[in-house]
C-alpha cells in the first residue's frame, strides 16, 4: 500500500490560504491608494472658507465650493424623493406578485435600464424636460439620477421583502387586518432596515454621477437654489476645474473630490450602521 | 346539550383540482375545545383556515358549502370581520418582530387603525396577558420587542394577541407542535383555562394531546370527517374502524 501524502495535503492546504489572502489583500490595496492619495492632495485646501465660499473667477485667490455643496444636496432630494416611492412600491408589486406577464416585463426593463450607460440616461433627461422646459435643471438632473435610482432600490425591496416569513404576513391578516395595512405596516415595517440600506447605497452610488449632470444639471458658478434653473454639483465641478488649464482651479478640484469622497464613504458606513442597528430578528 | 356556535355544512375545499375536504358536516359547541385530530395531509389545518376564511389567501384555493357562526354565512361576510370574530394562533409563534410585547398584544386594534385611549390599551394589554397566563413573567419588561421571549412565552403572546379581540372562537393550528414539552404542558393548561371564556378548535396530531385537554375530538382521514363525538367516547370506544385502527397507532 502506497504511503498517503499528508505532507503534501498539508502544503496544499496551505498555500492555498496564502493565495486567497494575498489576492484579498491586493483588492483592499487600489481604496487604500486612492483614499492616501486624494487625502493627501485634497485636504490642504480644506478650510472653512472653502466650504462656505462661492467659487471666484480665474486670478483670484480664495473660493468655495458652497454652490456645489447645495446643488448636490439639491440633486439628490430631488431624485430621492422620485425614485424612493417608486422604486419601493414596485419592489412590493414583484415582491408579491412573483408569477405573471407584467412581473416579467417589469423585471426585463429594470434590468435594461440598469445596464443603459448613464450619460444615456442624462440625455433622455435632456430630452425629456431640458427641452420642453427650455432650460438646464436641477429637476432635469434630478430625474437622471432617479432613473439610476430606480434599479438598486427596487431590488434591494423586493430581495428584503421576499426574506419576510409569510407567516408575519399570516399572523396580521388573521387579526382581521387588511391586505394593504398588513403590506405597510407589518411587511414593509419589518423589511425597512434593508430598504433603507438599498436606498443609502444608490444614494452613493449617484452622488459622483458626472456624466448624466452634463446637458441636465449643467454646472453652475453663481449660487442657486431653484430647481428649475441649473445648479453645481460636486462632480461637475471636479469635471470643469480639473479639465481647465489653471493649477489654482486643480487645486480646487483636489479638495472637491476630498468632500465628495468623504461624503460617500460616510454614506456607507452610515448604512452599515443602520443595518446593524436596526436589523429585525424573526 | 350545548349550544353550537360554529355549523359547518356541505363544505368541501380544493386546491386547484384536489379535493382536500370533503363534505364535512360539524356542528362545534360553544365554549368547548373540540380538537380536530387526523394523520398528516389529512385535511385538519385546511378545515380550520377555511373557518376564518385564511384558505382563500392560496389563489388555487376553492371552497363549496357553507359555514355559520351563530347562525350568519360567513361565506357571506366581508373575510376581514370573520377574522376579527375567529382567532388564530399558527404553529410556529410569529410575534410581530418590530413591535414591542405590549404593541404586540394591540396589534389587531393598533394595524387596523382602531383608536383607543390609554386606559382602554392598559385594560386589554393587561387583561389579554393574564387570560394568556404570560402577565407575570412579562410585567416588568412590557416594552421589550416581543422576539425576546422564548418559544413557549411567544406562542403565549400570539394567544394574548388572539384574545385581545375578543374573539368568539380561537383556532390553534398545532400550537405546539414547535416547542419543547414543558413548554407544551404550560400551554395545554392555558387551554383548558381558556374555554370558559371562548370557543377553541385545536389541530393537532399528537393523540395524547387531543386526549388530555379536548372536549370533543373530530377524527379527519383523507379530507373526510370519519368521527364525531366527546373525546371520551372517541378514545374509548370509537364506532369507525379507521378512527380504531389510527388510534391504536395501526396508521399515521
């Protein structure tokens, strides 16, 4: 009888562990350069002028990035605030209705317009309301960035309902309570922890969204708080001042993408806080 | 003789194109437990979710026949007040996991937008944990989520949820079927405390349990009512010989 190899096994068995950790690490490496990194660049600028300032023209010393702060802000209640009521209740319609013509064709366009490439989406968005409305907007950005909205909140509820044992649902209508009261206030209650984590991740997802904001939001220098008029964002601005010729204006790019940066790494773990936090034990 | 409260006649439900109940025709006593005995796939839960109207959820489900309730069709009543008249606890506890054990117990007037005031809520809360025998061990922490419990003390807070709507009939689908036997025990005697105030039906496939806490027993086999008659009778001297054959653990 030949002698089992467990050396060998163990060697194996071994390197194996070695080449998934090796490799792991090398994925968290790319965030940890591009946090140093923009870090590094980007917080000199930082100050409290900076972020309470509105940008000067060329020559100047000094400027903010107070209009982008808003306009993001701006942007992205406008598009929460279309895409969440959607975006949820169509996430309830597949979540409940699993079989049929309409759930598959509501399914087919939620995956086709989660692979449509943004500056497409931005150009719909164009075409849709700059156009009609005979002016770049907040709104017409906001729209964008809904649409790119869309996909990430109605999977994330339907995925998170669809985790809701039937016999929640069971124990409310058997207390005499209506079908869409049992939905609201029993199923959608109990999944809000997960709903509200697909929200904050799509939220992150398009808060450095530039190319749908070119021909909708538009960019801006001066200060503005109407949403039919257009507005800076912070990526428009990282866009504009890093594509211009002037080290003054790179500068300010630098710090931008810093905010940006810091905004959605805080978005992030934020959500990671409510999903702990607010998690439903069944 | 009793009274009847619950009259069921002619009454056959289907799945699509099976036949899971089969003209059943019972009669259940008021303020009795009547427990509904039988194998698995028998029929047993069907019968009573077609008793509060919880069958009909199933889109494939059918029904034929009628079922009365101190003598109205509830065939013929919006399903939302039969369940509020017809209680039910399943069998796996299922408090509400976002909502504390005093909401829990108001669930049914909280979810269906019935205002009460503090002193009413108090009342049932309180009321509703004793007759579920829960109140002293969940005095003190009344506003802890309702998952904190353990298995027992859950399936007592679904019973107190039941109760907390007056119903005039409670339905236990295998109440026990998914805890441990002291806990078991603890709320067989809750049962037996319980009939004085409303009307249970028990399903169940434990025998011994049919036999130690119920009135009446309905043997069920294959979606057909074999027997009815008190439990004394139908654990001593059953008149059908599949009801002797089940009994004496020949099958199921």
């Amino acid at each position: 009888m030949r002698e089992f190899p467990v050396r060998r096994r163990i060697l194996a068995d071994k390197s194996f562990k070695v080449i998934i950790l090796l490799l792991s690490f090398a994925c968290i490496l790319p965030m940890f350069f591009i946090l140093f990194f923009i870090t590094s660049k980007g917080i000199s600028v930082i100050n409290w002028s900076f972020l309470t300032r509105l940008p000067k023209p060329v020559g100047e010393a000094g400027g903010g990035i107070l209009n982008a702060l808003i306009g993001t802000f701006m942007l992205i209640t406008v598009s929460t605030l279309l895409s969440v009521p959607v975006g949820v209740f169509t996430g309830i319609f597949l979540s409940e209705y699993r079989k049929g013509k309409l759930v598959y064709l509501v399914r087919l366009s939620i995956e086709t317009l989660q692979g449509i490439p943004s500056i497409v989406i931005g150009i719909i968005a164009y075409v849709w309301i700059v156009v009609p409305m005979g002016s770049f907007s907040a709104l017409s950005g906001g729209v964008a960035l809904a649409l790119m909205m869309l996909p990430v909140i109605i999977t994330a509820t339907e995925e998170t309902l669809k985790l809701i044992p039937d016999s929640l649902r069971e124990a409310s209508l058997a207390l005499g309570v209506s079908y869409p009261r049992t939905i609201l206030k029993v199923v959608l209650l109990s999944g809000l922890s997960g709903i509200l984590t697909g929200i904050l991740l799509s939220v992150a997802r398009v808060a450095g969204e530039t190319a749908p904001l070119l021909f909708t939001a538009f960019g801006s220098p001066f200060m503005g708080i109407n949403i039919l008029k257009p507005v800076n964002t912070l990526p428009l601005m990282i866009f504009n001042y890093a594509t211009s010729p002037y080290p003054e204006w790179h500068k300010l790019a630098w710090g931008a993408s810093f905010v940006l940066i810091v905004f959605v790494l805080g978005i992030n773990l934020f959500t990671k806080l409510v999903t702990r936090r607010w998690k439903v034990q069944f | 003789m009793e009274s009847t409260i619950l009259k069921i006649e002619q009454f056959s439900a289907f799945y699509g194109a099976t036949t899971v109940l089969k003209d059943i025709k019972l009669s259940i006593p008021e303020n009795k437990i009547t427990a509904i005995m039988g194998p698995s796939g028998c029929g047993k839960s069907t019968l009573i979710r077609c008793i509060n109207r919880m069958h009909e959820l199933n889109p494939d489900a059918t029904v034929s026949g009628r079922i009365f309730l101190d003598g109205e069709d509830i065939y013929a009543t919006d399903p939302i007040i039969v369940r509020r008249q017809i209680g039910m606890v399943f069998q796996k506890p299922n408090p509400f996991p976002t909502m504390s054990i005093y909401e829990n117990v108001i669930a049914g007037y909280q979810l269906n937008g019935i205002h009460l005031s503090k002193d009413e809520k108090e009342k049932i809360v309180t009321d509703s944990l004793r007759k579920a025998a829960l109140w002293d061990e969940v005095k003190e922490s009344l506003h802890r989520k309702g998952t904190f419990l353990s298995g027992g003390q859950q399936q007592r807070l679904c019973i107190a949820r039941a109760l907390a709507m007056r119903p005039e009939i409670l339905l236990l689908d295998e109440p026990t079927s998914a805890l441990d036997p002291k806990a078991t025990s603890h709320i067989e005697e809750l049962i037996a405390q319980l009939k004085n105030n409303v009307t249970i039906m028990l399903v169940t496939h434990n025998m011994a349990q049919a036999a130690r806490v119920s009135d009446y027993t309905a043997f069920l086999y294959l979606g057909e009512l074999i027997e009815f008659g008190s439990t004394g009778t139908i654990f001593t001297a059953p008149k059908d010989k599949k009801t002797e054959d089940y009994l004496t653990g020949k099958f199921g």
